[in-house]
C-alpha cells in the first residue's frame, strides 16, 4: 500500500507543475504574454469557457522526472492520480469530468508510438537554407494566392476587425496545414495522452494541455472529443491551436456557438487574427528588413526576438538596413545561414508576435516572406 501511495504522488508533481497559474502563451508555441501597444478590438462571440491555465514547456536544461511506474488497471502510468487530480479541480461544474469519467476516457486514448518517433524530427533542426525551400515554393505561394483570390472578402472582414494582414492569416494557414489540407491524422486524444504519460521529457507541457482539453465544454466543439483530429502534437484545425490556445483565443466569428477550427472559415480566420492582435500586433507596423553587415561590423548576438535595441544601436553596430528605417525603431537582430551564405534581418515586434505561434525564427521569416509572395501574386504584381 505504501508503494502504490508513493507511485501517485510522484504521477502527481508533473500534473501540479504543468497546472501552475503561470499566464504564458502555449504551443510548441509557448511565451509570456506580451502587453498590447494597441486597443483590443470588440470580442467576438463565444461560447462559454471555464477559467483555464496555460500550460508552458520546461526549459532546455530542465532536470527530467521519471514517469511513475503504471499501476493495475491503469492503461497509461500515471492516468488514476491525473483523473483524480483533474477530477478534484472541475468539482461540481463539469458533471460529466468527475475521476471515474476522466478515467473513462483516458483509458480509450490509445498509445501511439509514431507520435513519440516524430516528436525527435521537428523541422526547425534544419539550416535556414534547408527549412525556406519547405515552405517559399511555386505550390504553397500559388496555394496561397488562389486561397486569398477566393476567400478575399471573408479575410478583408477579418482584417479590417482585427488589423491583422489577410496575407499573414493565409501564410500561416499555409504553413501549418497546406491551406486545410493537411491538418494532421491523429486523433487529439490519444496524441495529448501518448505526450502526457509516455513522453518524459515534455510530460508536464502535455499534460497542462490533456488538461485544457478535457476542461473545455464539449459542445463547444463541433465533434465529440474522441473523434477531433489533429497533428502528432495534438495541434487542431486549419491553424493548429493547440488546447491551451483554443481556450484562450480562439473565436466563435460565425456565431453558431460552437468553435469550429476544422471546417469555419470565419471561426479559423478569425482566431488566428485574434491569436496575433492578443499577443501584441502593431497594425500597419513593419515585421522584418534584410540587413547587411559592413566591414566594420561588431559581432552582435540579440537575447531573443523581442525587440530590445533600436535601429539605431544596431547601424552604429555596424549592420544597416537594405531600406531606409527610422532609428527610433524598435528591434532585434537575428543571423541565418542561407543558401547563399549568411544573411542578417532586423526584426521588430510583429516579427516577435509570429514568433508567439512557433519560436523558431526561421518560422517567422517563412511566414513573413511567403505572406509577401501571396499578396503579390494576388495583386498581380
């Protein structure tokens, strides 16, 4: 008995840190929330969701905790202290969520192995000479033009609401799902539950967002949860949310009361605007300029992608900017090794914002310039 005590506690640590109430931005995706320099716009209507934390990755160097051993009649280690835990926090709100529910459910989540196998295989390890060509080609930038071409007056809708570019929301929608056709063949539910209790070393990540995902009402989407789909990640629809910024930022645009990021045109373009204008856009601001470093330039390494020098500080660093720019500007630096050699790029603050869907900054540099392609091509010039 008093092995089976100690095996719970230990199932429990990882789901108490994954739950702390620590406000940052999710996803492979995850990052403190950044304050808006501009007026939020009107909310649009949503359906009712429950006060949710979001959960946030370990940093690289974190010590990883072994998973518990797996009890009787548990399908995944740790599963009964987590349905207990989660059973606990949902109390008398959630009827349908109490422990013996949860347990239910998690014991149909199946383990996939493939998850884990891809999980070791992200993109972002490649060069940027490697990761530009994936998605700057012929297919997605005329993928993507057609796709404005023929949704250009629901995405004007979008944007003028929001002050979000309609060529950034369709970039991102082509990046991450080839424009709705590849939005990922595992069902969330068991991709969630692989990550949460097999994959040690983002169990708490995953397990924050198993969290988020069995928290939220079901009829806010638009299938019962044992069938959503979505990526190895457990990211859902045309946008990829992941749980925790479904809970947050995703919209119901079409008023139907439900959030349908799989099939609703207005319910996906619209939270990805929202997703962008929430974590800081700056409508009409520039994203990102080519730089080029002088002879006498100084070795220079930004902290992060948040702007946190100006133009100024970086010309007199050496590195000037191939279009004239304000020296006032806000900015960061970032050096990438292209197929051409190495380039220098002055980034700003929308620069940072796209970097809040995914960290990488070669992510947000494929957006900004396939979002450029695209409203070109769609301008015909």
């Amino acid at each position: 008995m008093n092995r089976i005590r100690v095996f719970a506690l230990l199932a429990l640590l990882p789901l108490f840190s994954a739950c702390a109430a620590n406000p940052t931005n999710p996803p492979a995706r995850p990052a403190e929330v950044e304050p808006r320099p501009m007026a939020k716009p009107a909310a649009a209507a949503a359906p009712a969701k429950p006060a949710v934390t979001t959960a946030t990755i370990p940093p690289a160097n974190a010590v990883v905790a072994p998973l518990p051993a797996k009890l009787p009649g548990e399908t995944h280690p740790g599963q009964f202290a987590f349905a207990r835990e989660l059973g606990a926090k949902l109390g008398s709100t959630r009827p349908d969520r109490t422990e013996s529910a949860i347990n239910a459910i998690l014991s149909g989540a199946r383990y996939q192995q493939g998850i884990i196998d891809a999980m070791t295989r992200p993109a972002e390890g490649k060069a940027w000479r490697d990761y530009r060509p994936i998605f700057i080609n012929d297919a997605r930038i005329n993928g993507g033009v057609a796709f404005l071409r023929e949704n250009r007056t629901l995405l004007d809708e979008v944007s003028k609401k929001y002050g979000v570019p309609a060529e950034i929301i369709v970039a991102i929608i082509g990046v991450e799902t080839s424009y709705g056709r590849i939005t990922g063949s595992h069902r969330v539910l068991d991709a969630l539950s692989t990550l949460a209790f097999h994959y040690p070393k983002r169990a708490p990540y995953f397990r924050g967002e198993l969290v988020q995902f069995l928290s939220l009402p079901e009829s806010t989407f638009p299938k019962p949860i044992e069938a959503l789909q979505g990526s190895y990640a457990g990211a859902m629809g045309w946008g990829q949310f992941m749980p925790t910024s479904f809970a947050n930022w995703a919209v119901d645009h079409d008023g139907d009361g439900q959030i349908d990021l799989w099939s609703s045109k207005p319910d996906i373009f619209a939270s990805i605007a929202n997703y962008f204008i929430e974590h800081g856009w700056q409508t009409g601001a520039p994203v990102v300029h080519r730089a080029r470093a002088e002879a006498v330039a100084k070795p220079y390494v930004a902290p992060g992608l948040e702007p946190s020098i100006d133009v100024a500080r970086l010309r007199s660093l050496g590195y000037r900017s191939e279009t004239p720019l304000d020296g006032s500007l806000s900015a960061s630096m970032i050096t990438l090794e292209g197929s051409e050699g190495t380039e220098h790029w002055i980034t700003h603050q929308n620069f940072f914002v796209i970097s809040r869907y995914n960290r990488s900054p070669m992510y947000s540099l494929a957006v900004q310039q396939l979002a450029e392609r695209i409203r070109s091509g769609a301008a015909g010039t």
